[in-house]
C-alpha cells in the first residue's frame, strides 16, 4: 500500500494536535515537545526567509555589485551594514561589547520612529477622521441614515475618544493630605473612559474567545474526520 502525502499529513496534524491539547491536564513533556518543535521551525523558517530575502538581496548582493563596478558612492554606503554586523558581533568580547550599542541604539531609533509614524498615521488620524465623518451629513444621506441617528452616533464616538484619552491623563498633583491625585473633573472624564474601555475589552475578549472556540471545534471535526476515513481506510469501518 502506497502512503500518501495527505495520509502522513493528517497523522502528524493528529498528533500535534494531541500533544498540545494534553495541556488541559497540566504541563507535561508531550506539550513541551510539540512547543519545541513549533519554536524550532517557526525559527527556522524566519532564519531562512531572511537570509534568503534580506540577506542575499539586499546585503550579499549589493556588496558584490559595489566590488565589481569599483563604485566608492555605493561601496560607503553599504560599507555602515557592515560596520553594524561587526559591531553586534563584538558583544562576544565583554571588553569591546558596547561598540554594539550605536547599533542596537540605531535600531531602537529606527523603530521607535517608524512606530511613531505608523500610530499617528494608521490610527490617530484615522480616528480623527471617522470621528468627524460622523458629523457629516452628506455621509448620512449616502447610506441612507437621518441626520439625527448621524448626530448621536458621532456624538457616542466623540465621547468615547475624549473620555478614553483622558483615562490615560497623567497629571496629578500633590494634595495637603500628602496624597496624589488628579483633578475632579478629569477623574470624573476618566470613569466615563473607564466604562468605554471596559466595554471594549469585553468585546474585544469576546471575539478572541469566539474565534478560538470555532478554531477548536474546527479541529475537533478534523481528528473525527480523520480517524472516521482512517478506519475506513483500513477497513474497520
């Protein structure tokens, strides 16, 4: 009999699917092999992606070009990568691991701005603007909807926002009895904040909890379905 690939497939998705969820009994080495599988090829395959689409590409390559064409402008420019590799490298030696310091220092930089750009830009001005789209009223009319629902609508949005940044306000102040404490007002503005962002963790936690309860019916259909046509397979059933 010829085992196909479907077959060794579903034998490996059975186990792995066994072993994670013998969790439910506690931790043991049968969930600890399929969490050290998973990290090991997780890994392996983010090591081979990047050296395959970032290193070669744009590293590997790039250098080579910068030898061949005896070009100074792109040699100095590929020249920092370099220096950075050798740098992170020089941690090995506890005398001169602080040189990797102006790397890890340009790479925090680098992704603390891009982080900035990316919360600004994909989320607080788009915020922004759907808390303004729902004062327009020739939005409403575009889906049909009456300028009143569009004003209360906008209006339970612009609350949330105000109330849920003012949650996160910081500026407390000594009082006499040596307490710190925030203005009454902006307590008061942070409850209501409090309320909104309680609701939508709940949501939130809803919709994680619904999705992994769908992903594990869905793999419980899979190990029936499994064993059902491997029985038949052999004729058992």
């Amino acid at each position: 009999m010829v085992i196909s690939t479907d077959l060794i497939g579903g034998v490996l998705g059975f186990l792995f699917t066994i072993l994670i969820l013998s969790y439910l009994i506690g931790d043991n080495p049968l969930f600890r092999i399929a969490v050290y599988l998973f990290v090991g090829v997780a890994s392996g395959y983010v090591a081979t992606v990047v050296f395959w689409q970032v290193i070669i590409p744009r590293l590997w390559l790039p250098t080579l070009e910068a030898v061949q064409t005896l070009s100074l402008a792109r040699g100095i420019y590929m020249l920092f990568p370099w220096l950075g590799i050798l740098f992170i490298f020089m941690k090995v030696s506890p005398g001169m691991s602080g040189a990797a310091r102006i790397t890890m220092a340009f790479l925090v930089g680098a992704g603390a701005a891009v982080t900035l750009v990316g919360a600004l830009t994909g989320t607080l001005l788009p915020q922004i603007g759907a808390a303004i789209n729902f004062f327009d009223p020739r939005l409403a009319a575009a889906r049909n909807i009456s300028t009143l629902e569009v004003m209360g609508n906008g209006l339970i949005l612009m609350l949330g926002t105000v109330t849920s940044l003012a949650y996160f306000h910081f500026g407390a102040r000594p009082k006499a009895d040596g307490s710190i404490r925030r203005f009454g007002l902006i307590e008061l503005i942070a409850l209501v904040g409090r309320i909104f962002i309680g609701i939508t963790l709940g949501a939130i936690f809803a919709g994680v909890y619904a999705s992994a309860l769908t992903a594990l019916i869905e793999r419980i259909s899979s190990l029936v379905d499994f064993v059902t046509n491997l029985f038949g397979l052999f004729g058992i059933l």
